[in-house]
C-alpha cells in the first residue's frame, strides 16, 4: 500500500529570508517621486503599527495604496522578476533552504504560504521550482488600482487557503514552519510545527 507523502508549509519573510521584504518591495518597485512624498505620508501609520494600535493588515494595505496605485502592472510585473533575482537571492536562510531541500529528497509536497505579493514571489518560486498561496493585487485597465485582490494571505487566512486549495487528509503528516503570530493558523495546521527555527509543541504559547 503506497503511504501518503507528507505536506510542507513555509511562510517566506523572515523564515525563507532573513529579513521582511514587503516594505523593501514597494520601495523597491514605486516611482522615485513616489518615494519622496510617500514616505512622509505614510509615517503616522508607520508609528501606530510600531506602537501596536494599527494593524499589519492596515500598514500593508496603506503602504500598497500609496506606493503602487496606477502603476502599469507591466513596470510592476518587470520590478517583481528585478527583485527576486536580485534581492531576494541575497537574503535566503541557508538552512530553511536546506530544509526545504531536505522535505523535497524525501518526496514530501512544499507549499510556501505568505503574505508576500505574487508581484515578486511568484518568480522567485517558479525559479526554485516551489508551490505557493500569497497575496495578490487588483489590476484595472493595465495598472494596480492600489487595493489587494481579496484578503491578504496572512493569519486565519494562511490556513484558509491552505484547506481551501489542498486535501489535508490526502497527506501522511503535514509540517510548518513560521516566525510570527501571522503564521500560528497555519503552524496549528500541523503535526510537525517549527517556530523561529525551533520544534513548537501542539498547543503550546506563541510568542
């Protein structure tokens, strides 16, 4: 009887990365006038997220707004490919890239499941030949319109696209592997949960 491959799930920022790219992305991909009065503008949600009383999900849809708004999703698209060859090669985890190999060599399904946008993570994971669920944006007329479409993959969501897209049951075991609250859905998801690069128990505390 042939067993089930088991199923990995891998948040990307700060878990694949050593550091968050989304905020590096929209600075990476804005227009340089953009850029100059972006900044100033964006500041008081900025602050109100580092003091707690604005949300990631408002700072994220903020700064996309401001950023992105009516850029050609051509320039956008061709920004994305830039980045992830050219920045996000450089900020890999060795060892959750061994990791993935590791799950890979033993015949297991990865999925990397973020928040991140598709604008850039989706070549990255084409190049290393990797699933994904993330987030994307609304498009009119050839440019972004500044809003997501649909919920960003991010929290409750993460496990919802996770059970929306996938049989659960089909898999032997399933792992997951995060760094942040807007990964313990996802990590609650598995048998085998790995936070901040350390084995997590079922039902244990996150900080």
């Amino acid at each position: 009887l042939h067993t089930p491959l088991d199923l990995a799930l891998f948040d990307f920022d700060s878990t694949i990365t050593t550091r968050d790219t989304f905020a590096h992305f929209i600075h990476y991909a804005a227009p340089p006038a953009r850029r100059w009065w972006g900044h100033p503008l964006l500041l008081p949600v900025f602050v109100g997220y580092r003091m707690g009383v604005v949300s990631g999900h408002v700072i994220r849809a903020s700064a996309v707004r401001v950023g992105l708004s009516g850029v050609p999703l051509t320039h956008a698209s061709a920004k994305g490919e830039q980045f992830a060859h050219e920045v996000l090669e450089q900020i890999l985890r060795a060892e959750v890239m061994a990791r993935i190999d590791w799950h890979r060599q033993r015949g297991d399904r990865v999925l990397v499941v973020s928040g991140a946008l598709d604008l850039y993570l989706a070549p990255w994971c084409r190049r290393h030949g990797l699933e994904y669920l993330c987030s994307s944006l609304a498009v009119r007329d050839g440019r972004l319109t500044g809003a997501y479409l649909g919920a960003q993959c991010v929290a409750e969501e993460k496990a919802q696209r996770v059970c929306r897209s996938l049989r659960l049951q089909d898999y032997a075991a399933i792992h997951a592997y995060g760094d942040s609250p807007d990964d313990h859905a996802m990590l609650r998801l598995a048998q085998h949960a790995h936070y901040r690069g350390q084995p997590w128990a079922l039902n244990a505390p996150l900080a």
